[in-house]
C-alpha cells in the first residue's frame, strides 16, 4: 500500500479575495521605498508617512520583497514608526486597488522614478 504524504495547501485565500486596508484593523497600503536589511524595510504609506516595516519570519521565508513593491502594513501605533508587513500585492491586486481608488498612482510613481 502506497502512502501519499504530499502536503495540501491550504486554500483560505484561493477564491481570488485579496486583504484590502481596514481601518477598525488600522491597516494600510504602502510601498517600499527601500530594503534596510535585517527583516526591515522603509515605507512610504497612503496618509504620506514614512515607516519602518519589520518582515515577520513566516513571510521573510516565502516571499521576496524589493524596492516598489506594494504592501499592506500594520502599524504598531507606537511613536517610533516601526509596524510589520501584512501581505504582498501582486501586479494584478495593484490594478485592482487603483481602480477601486484606494491606491494612487502617484505613490507609485514617486518610487519607480
């Protein structure tokens, strides 16, 4: 007998539902400005504020992300600035969030150029 021991993925977020920022939550948009290094990363958000994001370990071991990425940040509300990453947006999630007006294109532009 034959045991198939390959692991399933679990498919919560498989139905093309995309985490949008929630105010009650206090989430986010942001874009990466630059990689500091050590699991940090400098953001620029939606409210024009620059912060410092921390990648946590289960994320920094499954994704990359660079300089322009688009982010859903987490704030710490503490008066440091510093907050964690909460997902990745794909380029498809980016159009997404322009055409439903929650993300401009300036803040795009201001960190591809």
């Amino acid at each position: 007998m034959k045991i198939n021991l390959v692991k399933q993925k679990n498919s919560n977020n498989s139905k093309g539902e995309m985490p949008l920022p929630n105010d009650e939550e206090g989430t986010m948009i942001c874009v990466v400005q630059k990689v500091i290094g050590a699991g940090f990363l400098e953001v620029v958000c939606t409210d024009g504020n620059k912060y410092k994001a921390w990648i946590p370990g289960k994320m920094r071991r499954r994704i990359w992300l660079h300089e322009g990425d688009t982010i859903l940040f987490l704030p710490w509300g503490t008066s440091d600035m510093k907050g964690e990453v909460v997902h990745k947006y794909q380029q498809n999630e980016v159009r997404e969030l322009i055409q439903k007006g929650l993300l401009s294109k300036d803040l795009l532009g201001e960190e591809s150029g």
